[in-house]
C-alpha cells in the first residue's frame, strides 16, 4: 500500500466512523424513546449536541491543525470519542445520553478537516477536489453500517450492545490513524511552518472572518448539510416508524438505501462540475431539489411509503453538494491558514446541524401523542417544512449575498 492509499484508507476510516456517530441513534430511536423515556425535544437534543461539541471545537482545533498538525489533533481527540461511545451504551436517561453524545462530538471534532487539511497539503489544484470528493464518498460507509447492520445488531443483542460495539469501531478507527496517517507527503520536505504565538494564532483566526465572500458561502453552508443529516441521521426513523409503522429491520434498510444515495452524489459531483466549467450553478441546483424532496414530504398528506422513501432517497443524491461549497470556501483563504479557514466554513455547518434538530424536535412535539404513543403524520410533515424553509433561506443568501472578485 502506498503512502497517498494508506492515506486515503485512513481518512475514509475516520470520517466515516464521524458519519456512523452522526446516524447512529436513526435506527435505534424509537428503542431509545422507549427505554429511556426521551421526548421528541430530547431526542432531537441528543443529536444536537453531537453537533453542538463540533462546534464547541472548531476554533480551538482549527488552531491546532495548522500548529500540532492533523495527525496529532485527530489522534489525541478521537480518545476522547472511544470514552463517550462507551458511555452512550450505558446511558440511564436524557441527562447521561446527551453527556455521551457531546464528548462523541468533541471526539469527531477534527476529522472531516483534518481531510480537507490533509488533501490539500498532499494533492493540488484539481487533484486535492477528487481526492476529497472520494474521502467524503468513502465516508458514507459509516452511513450505511448505520443503517441495516446496526439494526441487526440492535436486535441481537439491544441497542445497549450495539452502541457498545460503537465503541470497539471508535477505538479501531483510533488504531488506524495512527498506523496510516503522515501530515506530509513522503516524496517532498515538510514545508518550513514558522512557530505562532497564540496571539498571532488568533489573529490569523480573525484575518479569516474579513476574507470578502464569506458570508454566502456561511449562509448556504449552514443548511446545506444540516437539512439531509437531521432527516437521515434522526427523523427518518422514527417517521418510518410511527406513519409507514416499519420495525427496525424495515427502517435499516431505507436508511441504508439513503445512505448509498449520498457517495453515489459525490462521485458524480467531480464530473458535473468539469462538465458545467462552475460550481455554483451545481449549488443552487442540488439546494433547490433537496428543497423540494423536503416539500413533497411536508405538502404530500396520505403519501405511501413507496413515494416517501423515493422522496427521502432523493434527498439525500440531490445533498451531494455541499462538497463544492466547502470548496467554493477553501478558495477564499491562503494556504498557511487552511486549517483555520477549513473549520471557520465548517463552523456554519456544524451550527445548523445542532440548531436544525433541535427545531425539528420543537416543532414534532408540538403534536401531542396518539395512541401507541405515536406522533401523527402532520407532526413530520410539519417537521419536513421547517427544514425545508431553512433550507430556502439558506439559499437565498448563497444567491443574493455578495461574491467575491473572481
């Protein structure tokens, strides 16, 4: 295996073992209502948080990408992750799920810019887009283990036994990195990188937010990713589960047909992009559609189970794009503030994927519970607008708000 393989193989590990946290509860939340007696507002904080702690880390780990170096910076916090996977297994209630849930988060706080980090120091120009586009294609394994083999898993042994095994995945991925992983490419020198103080450290930070062009790249980024990854990650489970009333076997496996759906996008993103000669029509195409999947299953009342998974299925294909926004970001900051500027675009997403649940959560419970201790379908559909209507917003401001100089 040559280094840029290992490389490859480790980064995939790692971001995907980040997706598999991201969608581990989809599957076993209605277990996890039951048991632990958790509100939808609960449940939507459960995935919150783990957003919440990836938030809570991006600056400090931004500065620590660009001083420590990826390979320690991972290192040292997906420890952190192998503890909160472990306890999320042991969890009593909301108060000790949502503990376990935000050191997960802290744990995965690095990984995907860590990869953007790494493919940009080991690969240039066109290069460093595919390389990352098959990283975050790669990743969406973590997706599908999430799906139909951690249900079956849940019904083997509960879904306290399969949370645990969460933990044993963590501490292999954790093996891995360290095995695999170099912050430079063996074939050329480490580039000389000049010691910072933390003042210059900070200031460095705050060059970053005056960068002309940020705003609209923020405002789409905040929503592009959120929108499919609370669907996906948390209320397409229970959706399936309380209107198509489809048992965990059922559920994993639309969850896992949602899951191939998204390296299937990114794989083709490469080429569209090529293909059209610009990135941001593709944006605004892939926000438009993924809003209007997200109408259909808000604006579609009675709709079968045939037509909603299609819906959620297209959803997320159409999410494949927030790869070029993340791109369309990285062209905006110089190459000695890649960290800083990687986790800077990545603070909107992790913000609207802590805020989006939440909402959703807010707005599901305010449908009370019918019998069997279900939510009626008007609660999703309602849950499906609001995401929608963010989405829209987002996109109006990745439309209207100023470009910068090409």
């Amino acid at each position: 295996m040559t280094p840029a393989v290992a490389l490859m193989a480790a980064l995939a590990a790692m971001t995907g073992l980040s997706q598999f946290h991201r969608a581990a509860l989809g599957v076993v939340a209605p277990d996890l209502i039951a048991d632990l007696a958790l509100t939808p507002a609960v449940l939507g904080a459960a995935n919150g948080v783990f957003f919440g702690a990836l938030l809570v880390a991006q600056v400090p780990v931004g500065v620590a990408l660009d001083r420590a170096g990826p390979r320690r910076t991972v290192g040292a916090l997906t420890g952190i992750a192998v503890v909160g996977a472990a306890l999320q297994a042991f969890a009593t209630d909301g108060a000790s799920l949502l503990a376990a849930r935000f050191l997960i988060g802290i744990g995965c706080g690095a990984s995907f810019m860590a990869a953007v980090v790494l493919c940009a120091r080991w690969h240039q120009g066109p290069a460093m887009t595919l390389a990352l586009s098959r990283v975050f294609a790669l990743s969406q394994m973590g997706i599908l283990l999430a799906g139909a083999p951690l249900a079956a898993v849940a019904e083997w042994v509960g879904w306290r036994g399969a949370l645990g095994a969460s933990a044993v995945l963590t501490a292999a991925c954790w093996g891995i990195w360290w095995r695999l992983v170099w912050d430079d490419p063996p074939d050329r020198p480490p580039p000389i990188r000049r010691a910072e103080t933390l003042r210059e450290a900070l200031a460095g930070q705050v060059s970053i937010w005056r960068l002309p062009g940020l705003p609209r790249v923020l405002s789409m980024h905040l929503v592009a990713y959120a929108a499919a990854a609370t669907v996906l990650g948390l209320w397409a489970g229970p959706y399936l589960a309380d209107v198509h009333r489809l048992d965990a076997a059922g559920r994993g496996w639309v969850l896992g047909a949602m899951g191939i759906a998204m390296p299937v996008g990114l794989l083709m993103v490469g080429p569209l992009e090529r293909s059209v000669g610009s990135r941001r029509p593709i944006v605004t195409a892939g926000a438009a559609l993924s809003a209007a999947t997200l109408l259909g299953l808000a604006l579609w009342p009675g709709a079968p189970l045939s037509a909603a998974v299609a819906l959620l299925v297209l959803l997320v294909l159409f999410s494949a794009y927030p790869i070029l926004v993340v791109a369309e970001g990285r062209s905006l900051f110089p190459d000695h503030l890649v960290g800083r500027g990687a986790t800077t675009v990545n603070l909107a997403q992790v913000l609207g994927s802590a805020l989006l649940p939440l909402l959703v959560g807010a707005v599901v419970g305010l449908f009370p519970e019918e019998a069997g201790g279900v939510r009626p379908e008007a609660a999703y559909r309602a849950g499906f607008g609001a995401i929608a209507a963010c989405l829209l917003a987002g996109l109006a401001g990745w439309l209207l708000l100023p470009r910068p100089r090409d």
